[in-house]
C-alpha cells in the first residue's frame, strides 16, 4: 500500500506492507485524512518519530471483528494497554504504555490503510460527511477544554491562535457560553470566524515580530481575560497568553512544538495563575457537535490532494495562513 512515511529526514509516499489484523485491531481503508500543526511538528523532530505519519482520519473498516466490518468510522489516537491502573481510571489518553497514531510508536493514517484498535473505534453517523467526519479528532481536542475547566455563562475567554484548532476551541467555547475573543494574525481566518457571531482582533505587528509593519486598525491591546486558551502552535506564545491572563485566572496550553520555550514561573505565582495543559478529547461531544453542524468545520478546508501527493500536502499545510489541508484516496 503506499503511505507517507517520514523517515527523520524526509516526508515521501512510498510502498509499504498494508497492515495486518491482530487480536483487538481493525484494520481500516482510509478515505479520508488531515494534516495537523503536530504532524508539522514531528518532521521538525518533536517526539523523534519515524513511521507513517498522519492521525485525524475516516474510513471503513475492512477486517477486524464482523461487527465492525464496512461501518465507517473514525479512530481515537491513543493506543492504551487497557490494564494499567491509568487506563483503570478512563484515562487510556495518558496511558504509560501507550503508543499514539502516527506520533509514538504507532503507523499513522496517512496511507491506504491503518491498524486501530477497536476499542478505539467510533461509527460515523450518515448526516456526516467525510470531509466533516475528519475533524472529529481535532474537535475532541477543542471540547477537551470543557473536560477540564468550568466554564461558566458569561465568562471572558481569550484565544490566540487562527490555525485549525484556534478557529474550533473559539467556538465551542461560544457554544459553551463563554465572552470570546479570538486574536490572531489573519484576517481572513478570523473572518471566518467573526461570521460565526465570535469577536475577532488582530495581533499588534509589536507582538509577532513583523519589522516595520504597518499599524493595525482594532488590533488586540493587551486587555486580559479570565481564560485564556493558547493554541499558536509558537513556543514564544506562551509568554504572551500569561500576561493575557487575569489574576487567579486560568491559562489552557494547547500548542505542541518541537522547541523549547523559556518559562519564566514568577508571574505564575505572583498572579497565582492556574496553568492547564491540554491534548486530546472524548469523541462523543465532537460528534454529536458534528451530527448537529453547530461547528462549522467546512470552512476550514482549503486544500484537498491525494494520497500521491500527500508530500506535497505536507508541505502546503505548513505555508503561512494555510487551513486544514486534507488527503484524499
């Protein structure tokens, strides 16, 4: 089968045995897959992973149980030993044992096929299509958010980040019933979302580093807030989201990046900040969110290539201002 395999130097679609079925695996024909800022990550070295790349996915199962066969689905990503005193707990994400698709010593779904196991597996409903079905796992990751903190009706919530995942957690934190305010440096992704009811600003050019920029009209001022979410996918973000963040406030890290990023915890405790790091959510509320469209994932899309070409939709994920690129059979 061919599979975009990143082998710690380069990213190329090559031939590899298809995966075979083992006991508690489903194997699964891939129709569909999305590039994320983490696979952008890994080949600049976060996690040292080598193998098939690729971890947001729908298809159909094709061998595993009888149950399971020609249902379409989408896959969790954490691959838990389901015996350890964590995945006791229902927490198999932060399994020690775990392997995670395309990430942690586990081929990824940007290849023919997949191997998932089934308890990992979640059935697509009809009134979802593929190309919303494939969001499933990055719109977990946004709702995940309200798996950890309370948010209350009215609370004011600051997002920076207009990647993918910026544009999904600003509105499910809407949908939450969270004041937000997304800042980013796009305009026209945060278009996307000012259509949606959520309140936009632009990054002042001071703050992202952009020599002799011009001054931009309602650019963000530095106004704080009670949440603050950073989803940048920048390690220089971070120093910025705590000073966004109100005292006895609460900060939700979701950005993953292959450098390190000096931290400077004295305004962590001097403002007695809450600091929340945040991976990957249940599938059920981003599919129920799916099935209803109260998240508009469609917008998202701007690429759409091939599996043949998948190394050169790895590299059109990582151009400025790209949205969701997706890899088709």
């Amino acid at each position: 089968m061919r599979a975009l395999v990143w082998d710690g130097t380069v990213a190329r679609v090559v031939d590899r045995e298809p995966p075979s079925t083992t006991a508690g695996m489903a194997v699964v024909e891939v129709r569909c897959a999305g590039i994320c800022n983490t696979d952008l990550e890994i080949v600049r070295g976060y996690m040292g992973f080598r193998g098939t790349l690729g971890h947001e996915f729908v298809g159909d199962v094709v061998d595993g149980p009888a149950a399971w066969r020609g249902r379409r689905v989408v896959g969790e990503i954490n691959f838990a030993c389901g015996r350890c005193s964590t995945c006791a707990r229902g927490l198999g994400r932060h399994c020690p044992a775990r392997t995670v698709m395309g990430i942690v010593g586990a081929d990824g779904a940007l290849a023919e096929r997949v191997a998932v196991p089934v308890a990992n597996l979640h059935a697509v409903d009809e009134r979802v299509d593929d190309e919303e079905a494939v969001f499933t796992e990055p719109l977990a990751a946004a709702f995940a958010i309200l798996e950890q903190v309370r948010v209350a009706p009215g609370t004011s919530a600051l997002v920076f980040g207009d990647g993918k995942l910026g544009l999904l957690i600003a509105q499910v934190l809407q949908q939450a019933g969270a004041r937000v305010l997304a800042v980013g440096k796009h305009e026209e992704k945060l278009a996307l979302l000012r259509a949606r009811g959520v309140a936009t600003e632009l990054l002042r050019p001071e703050l992202t580093g952009e020599a002799g920029a011009a001054p931009r009209q309602g650019a963000w001022a530095g106004e704080q807030a009670e949440l603050v979410v950073e989803a940048t996918g920048t390690a220089e973000g971070f120093a910025r989201a705590v000073r966004a963040t109100r005292p006895r406030g609460t900060l939700v890290l979701k950005s993953t990046v292959a450098g390190l990023s000096s931290v400077h915890l004295a305004e962590l405790v001097v403002h007695e900040i809450t600091v929340v790091g945040s991976r990957c959510g249940l599938f059920e509320p981003a599919l129920r969110a799916l099935e209803a469209r109260s998240i508009d994932v469609r917008s998202l899309v701007s690429t759409r290539l091939p599996l043949e070409r998948a190394a050169e939709a790895l590299e059109a994920a990582a151009a400025p201002g790209a949205l969701k690129v997706l890899v088709t059979r």
